[in-house]
C-alpha cells in the first residue's frame, strides 16, 4: 500500500496540465496553430500587391494565436486557474494499493478501481491517472519518496494497459 497526504501547489497543477496538453491532442491543437501562422507569413509574402492595411488583419491574428501559444505553455493561465478553484487547495489524502487508488478530502472521497482508469501518465513532477480521456487526477512525486515512485509506477504498468 502506497499512502501519502498532500496538498496540490499551483506548480503542480501548471505542470500536470501542460504535461496533458502537450500530447497527442494538445501537441496537434499546437502544431495546427503553428502550420496555420506558417500559411499565413506565406501568403503574406506572396502577395505583394496587398497594401499592408490589406494584410494587417493576418498579422493581428496571426500574433494572437502565437500569444495563445505562448501564455499556454507558460503556464500563467494554469496558476490563475488554480487560484480560483478553491476546491483545489483542501488536503488530499491519496492510497493507491491492488485494489485501486483512492483520493480523500475534507469534502468528499474517490475511490477508483484500477479497471475505472483508462490510462496513466508520467511527467517530470507528477502522475496523471486518467479515469476519462479528458479528466485525470494529479499525484505529485514530490510527495512520494524514492521507494514509493518507483512502487506507484510499477503498480500503474501492472494495472492500466
């Protein structure tokens, strides 16, 4: 039985998303944006008899959608968002074991077995397991020692396909 109690930072919630988003749906979202701001440089080269108040609508949103990128990576808009759910800073008390996992807080328990979980996740600062493709739960590593990383890891290669 692995057990640990923690509390979420806004770091390990900015770390869990960017490390969601960035694959395979989010790092195609991404790659689209950039072959989309990619089309649009094209184009505006190639058109040169556009006069620039022409073309300025391009650059506009062009530059957007590189801001768009930029602030996700950064992960700005991940601490804004941990900030404002309150729900997110309450005590977590996690157990993960062969029956499943299990996450408990002052307002409520979730008790998973290991077939309710599709897939898991390994970032460089924490596990996501996934009871849904869009939906996952974060456990830092941070809060595990060196004994329960590599325990808790094995017990997900041993459970979730």
């Amino acid at each position: 039985m692995i057990a640990a109690e923690f509390q979420l930072t806004s770091d390990d919630y900015a770390e869990a998303q960017v490390a969601h988003i960035t694959k395979a749906p989010g790092r195609i979202i991404i790659l689209a944006i950039i072959a989309l701001g990619a089309g649009f440089v094209v184009t505006l080269f190639i058109t040169a008899s556009a006069t620039r108040h022409e073309i300025l609508p391009a650059w506009i949103f062009l530059g957007a959608m590189w801001l768009f990128v930029v602030l996700l990576r950064s992960k700005v808009v991940y601490r804004m968002q941990f900030n404002r759910t309150k729900a997110l800073h309450d005590p977590i008390h996690f157990e993960a074991g062969d029956d499943g996992v299990v996450f408990r807080t002052q307002r409520g328990e979730s008790t998973t077995k290991w077939e309710g979980l599709e897939k898991w996740r390994e970032s460089k600062g924490s596990f996501l397991l996934y009871p849904q493709r869009r939906l996952f739960f974060v456990v830092p590593k941070r809060v595990l020692d060196v004994g329960q990383v590599v325990a808790f890891r094995d017990l997900l290669r041993k459970h979730i396909q």
